[in-house]
C-alpha cells in the first residue's frame, strides 16, 4: 500500500518528525514548507495524499484545498488536515472543502501513520466489485466512479466510500458509529466526532442533486439510502 505523502509544514521539526516515521513505513517523502510551493509540487509530482498543516505562510491551508478541490485533476486527491487548531468550526470547515480527515496537534506519530493507512486504503479504486444503482444512482465500484441520471458526478473519496456503504447496506439504516467505522476505518468510534459523517452526507446530499433525498436521515440513529424514495 505504501505511497507518496506530501507533507506540507513550515516547522522543520515536525516535517521532519513526519517525514522520518512515514519513510520508516515505506511511504516516498516530499515536503513542502508553504501552501504555494505545495501547489506546485502535486503539480510536478503527484502524490498519492497530502498531509497538510493549516496554518502555512502565503495562503494556509484551508486555501490550498479549496484549489485541489476545484481542479479536476487534483478533486479526489486524499487530504489529511493537520493542526494546531482544534476548534469544532476549524474542523467542519476543513472537512466542508473536502479534507478527508483531520487530525488536531499534538499528535503522536502513531496516530498519524494509521490515519493515512487508512485514508489511502479507502481512497484506492477497488478492483472488483458489479456497479449498483438506485433509482438513478449507478456507482460503479471498479472504476470510482458515479452517475446521476446518466451524467458524471464528481466525488470526493470519502464521499465515494460513504455512498457506497449505503448502497451496500441495502436499505439498512448505518448508525454515524458504524459508518466512521467503515468509511474512515476507526475501530473506535469516539476518536472522530460524529458531526464528520453528518456534514459528509450533507455534501453528497447536495451532489446527488434530486437523487440526494434518497439518503434518508433516522433520527437518533443515523442513515439509510432509499431505493424507494
């Protein structure tokens, strides 16, 4: 699985600190001080996932993702979020630009490496898998890819995963619990915050157009995809 990690951090000690435990896993290093320079670099080498800090020099990070986002080359582009903030409004507004996760300092070492393990595992295309559809939903899974009423839509891969899991739930309804588990792979619910699936089902509301309201919320529960609706 291992991959290339952009680490985008301007305090040389913890780029550095992050740089030595995910080479010592495997994973290829490329480190950027600033969101600019960070830029470029996707541009030129391409990574699998960027570790991204949030405050940055230039334009921070919260900047740095809207642009991957709104570059088709770079939309589904696994981010990870890292900093020193750790507000609930800093957290929602990440995870509202696409950040696929985000992790609060200080951190230990351990964390972040099973946090990327797990962002890449989930972000990969499966290689197997016969597309589904839902009324006008069809996922395909070999290929990531989504369509609505016949047109394109373009996820995120945390966005991928969530729809995914739904569908293959057949009308179950998942609890918040169980899709952090399944989507963002913590075994342990409580080291995210529920509100994390809520404003994901938000967005893929939102993306899925008409087709949106089939993701049906149970109240004190969590959320079914309706084939009926």
């Amino acid at each position: 699985m291992p991959g290339r990690v952009l680490v985008v951090e301007d305090e040389p000690d913890i780029s550095g600190l992050l740089a030595f435990h995910l080479e010592r896993e495997g994973y290829q290093v490329v480190q950027s001080r600033n969101g600019l320079d960070a830029l470029q670099l996707v541009r030129t080498r391409m990574p699998d996932l960027v570790l991204l800090d949030l405050m940055l020099p230039g334009i921070d990070g919260l900047e740095v993702c809207r642009r991957l986002r709104q570059d088709p080359a770079t939309r589904a582009l696994p981010v990870v979020m890292l900093t020193a903030k750790g507000e609930e409004v800093d957290r929602v507004l990440g995870l509202e630009l696409g950040a696929d996760d985000y992790i609060v300092k200080p951190f230990s070492p351990k964390e972040v490496i099973a946090r990327v393990r797990a962002v890449l595992r989930r972000s990969r295309p499966a290689a197997q898998g016969a597309p589904m559809v839902i009324g006008q939903v069809l996922i395909n899974v070999a290929r990531h890819t989504v369509h609505v009423e016949g047109a394109p839509v373009l996820l995120t891969p945390k966005e991928f995963d969530l729809l995914r899991a739904l569908a293959e739930a057949h009308g179950r309804v998942l609890s918040r619990e169980s899709l952090l588990d399944r989507v963002w792979g913590y075994a342990a619910a409580e080291e995210i915050e529920s509100r994390t699936v809520d404003v994901h089902v938000r967005r893929l509301r939102v993306k899925l157009g008409r087709e949106g309201r089939r993701i049906v919320t149970v109240k004190g529960v969590g959320y079914r995809l309706d084939a009926e609706a």
